[in-house]
C-alpha cells in the first residue's frame, strides 16, 4: 500500500541507503536508490557489522542474506593507529549470540550491499547510476 505521492530518494546503494530502501518500501513508500558507482566493487577497507545492525537486518528479513559469506569473528579489537597497542578487546561469535541474540559479522566491502540488494523490492531493486555534471554556468 502506497502512504504518500512523493518518491523518496536515497543517495547510495551501500548498507545504509538499501536497508533504508527496503524499510520504507515495506512502509509503503516509493523509493529510487542512486549510485554512482557502475557496479558492486570492491572498494575501501572491511565492512564489520556488530550483532544489534546484524539483528535490525533480520527484522527487515535480510540478515541471511548478510551472513552468507560473512566472517564470525571470535575478538573486536582496538589499537592505536601508531603503535598497534591493543586498547580494547571485546568476545564475539558465540559469546555475542549469547550475550546480544545475535552474532556480529564480517565482510569485504560491498559484498553484504550486493546481497542485501537482491531483496529491496518494486523500484529501488535496481540501484540507478547517478550522473554528474561539472559543468559550471
């Protein structure tokens, strides 16, 4: 059921921007997701995702789709960023599935967004490239 006559825009097809997608489109609003990248890659450093984003993506029903080729780390683990020092060391795996009803996960960079991708329904299921014009005046 559609909610309003406006079309919500949602700048980028990573995480964020399609689990916003698929929670307002089970709203029932109309979304288009824009991306400037012409395909999923892999971009940047690893995506870590601690149990509670884990659970929220199970409430929208995608968190299997976020586990299939996750990593289950067993530590998190701080450091400096000169020395290397460990700050923090938190358990997570089975500890974490116990402690917060939900195990963290760890991907490369993109490849939770290109799943959780395949699940955003009607107009934002595929990512529309966005063009840019440079030109000034």
């Amino acid at each position: 059921m559609k909610t309003s006559e406006s079309t919500i825009g949602i700048v980028g097809a990573g995480i964020g921007g399609l689990v916003a997608a698929i929670a307002l489109r089970r709203a029932g609003h109309d979304v288009i997701v824009f991306e400037q990248a012409k395909q999923f890659a892999r971009v940047g450093a690893d995506i870590n995702l601690t149990p509670n984003a884990v659970r929220a993506l199970d409430g929208l029903g995608v968190g299997e789709a976020a586990r299939v080729t996750a990593a289950r780390p067993s530590h998190r683990i701080s450091r400096t960023y000169d020395t290397g020092e460990e700050t923090s060391r938190l358990e997570m795996a089975d500890s974490a599935e116990e402690r917060y009803g939900c195990a963290a996960a760890h991907h490369p960079p993109r490849r939770p967004a290109r799943r959780i991708g395949r699940h955003v329904p009607g107009r934002a299921g595929r990512a529309r490239q966005a063009r840019r014009d440079h030109r000034r005046g």
